[in-house]
C-alpha cells in the first residue's frame, strides 16, 4: 500500500498540532502514522464523561472530527489548501467508564474537493466502542 501523505510527517509535529485548543484539552495525541491512516488516543476521564459517569457520545465524535480533520490536512499542500469538516457522523456500540481510547482514521475516497474518513474508535481490549465516518471539504485557501 502507497503513502497517501502529502509529504513525511513526525509524531511530534502532529502532536503540536492536537496540543491546543478543543483536543489539546481533551488529551488527544497522534500516537502513530501509518502509510494509510493515522492513530491517535484519548484518555477516557472526567472531561468526557458524562453526568452518569461513561464517555460522553459527542466525547467520541470531537475524537473523530479531530483524527480525520487532521489526517485531511496532512494529505494536502496545506501552504494552499484547508481541509474543513462538512459532516460527521458516528454510532455508538459500546460504552465506556475509564481507560483509554485508540482511534484509527483511513481513508475511504481521496478527491482534490473531498476527502471521506472511516474512523473506529477502540477500547483498550480493541473492543469496538464507536464507527464514525467524516467527510471534509478541500478549499483553496485565500
């Protein structure tokens, strides 16, 4: 299987882009780039646990958007284009109270206008907890 990045990426430089804002808050962390997807983690604690104490279900689809809207932007020449989400959606099969949670994106369509992400989010028994797919426009930036 062929690379599908615009270019080589360290986990450090990914890093710095999930430590700020919304994931910097949440925790998440690109914990490994593959040829073809992109894996990152999420502690499951109090900031995304809801009030009766398992993960919160829109918990689950900021870690989805975060993964594929981030995986967009490495696949792109990102000096003149911007992935941006158009829709996200997500079910949730399983729920959660502790422990991390390991999200691996991959591509299912790569066009210069849009991008279609198959998220799984995994528990760490690598039971499936939630299936997510998100599509994000490509635009030229201005």
């Amino acid at each position: 299987m062929s690379k599908i990045w615009y270019r080589e990426h360290e986990l450090d430089e990914v890093n710095n882009i999930f430590r700020t804002f919304m994931t910097g808050y949440l925790d998440i962390k690109a914990t490994e780039i593959r040829d073809d997807a992109l894996v990152v983690s999420m502690p499951v604690t109090d900031k995304v646990r809801q009030p009766f104490g398992i993960l919160h279900g829109g918990a689950s689809v900021v870690l989805a958007e975060s993964v594929g809207s981030v995986a967009s932007n490495l696949v792109i020449d990102s000096n003149r284009y911007a992935g941006v989400g158009m829709e996200v959606n997500a079910n949730h099969l399983k729920s959660v109270r502790e422990g991390m949670l390991l999200a691996t994106c991959k591509a299912l369509h790569l066009g210069k206008q849009s991008h279609v992400w198959d998220i799984k989010i995994r528990n760490e028994a690598e039971q499936l907890i939630c299936v997510s797919r998100l599509t994000v426009a490509i635009i030229e930036k201005k």
